[in-house]
C-alpha cells in the first residue's frame, strides 16, 4: 500500500499521518500530476492494483476497511494473485 497526498501543506500531511497512526509511506503530490492520470475527482478515492498491475476497483470517498465484503474482494485478489508469483 502506498498513500499519494495532494497536501500543499507537508507539516500538515505529517500531523495527520501521525494522528491517523499511518505506517505506509504517502507520496507528495502537491501538482496532482497523479490523480490527473488516474482521474482522480473526488478525495480521497483509492485505487486497488491486482497482481497483473491494472485497477481492479476504484473507490470513491471514505470506506470502511474492515467491512467483511472489503475484505473477501481483497482476499480474493491475493489469491488470484497468488498464481502471478505475488
């Protein structure tokens, strides 16, 4: 996992990081040259790269990470994966 922040504000990201108790690195992308390739419109929205490196969902706004049918769709993934070498 990998965060991409459009923050202006870099001591702003890293209080919010160490609020959130974040432990993945958050790129800086302050010109949103990122979020511009990927359409980005809304924040935050999070993009979920299988193992053969294409989006396989796209979600728009907050999720609840630990809700049993996020979990399943990513378990699912993994084991899709598996048989890329992931």
């Amino acid at each position: 996992m990998i965060g991409v922040s459009v923050d202006q504000d870099k001591s702003a990201l890293e209080t919010f990081a160490a609020a959130h108790h974040l432990s993945f690195p958050i790129a800086r992308d302050p010109g949103q040259s990122v979020a511009g390739r990927y359409g980005t419109f809304k924040f935050p929205e999070t993009y979920i790269v299988g193992a053969d490196g294409q989006v396989a969902e796209k979600v728009i706004g907050g999720v609840d990470w630990e809700d049993p049918r996020i979990i399943a769709f990513i378990q699912d993934l993994i084991r899709k994966g598996e048989g890329h070498g992931v």
